[in-house]
C-alpha cells in the first residue's frame, strides 16, 4: 500500500485516467472526489463486502489479508 499525504485542494493520479482529490477535511471526516471513467466501478468496502457475502461478485484479491508466508 502506498500511503500519501494530501491537503485539501490536492489530487492524485492512478495510470492516467483516475484522479482522487481531497475536497474537504472536517475534524476526522474528509471528503475525496473521484474521476474515473464510467467503466471503472468504484463502490465504498462496506457495499463490496456486502456483495462479497451475497456472492453477488467474487472476493477481491485487493481486500483479502495478506497470509504470512
């Protein structure tokens, strides 16, 4: 995991075609807005493990814990 720190107004790119920016930061609420194209899902964890357990999708490998090896 790559772990970043960005002020309000700053952004981010992900390949070339996403931007995540940091809108807002309220105590420990932010607000992050995204840009994707409309190919890309984009779900909060919670809706996605719900998916997960009504195996509506598969289990992500990006949520799964990582095993000791």
């Amino acid at each position: 995991m790559l772990l970043l720190s960005r002020k309000c107004g700053q952004s981010i790119v992900i390949n070339d075609d996403i931007v995540v920016s940091v809108i807002a930061v309220d105590g420990n609420r932010v607000q992050i807005g995204i840009q994707a194209p409309g190919y890309v899902p984009i779900y909060r964890t919670e809706i996605v493990e719900r998916m997960i357990a009504n195996r509506e999708i598969e289990p992500l490998a990006c949520l799964t814990p990582a095993q000791p090896v």
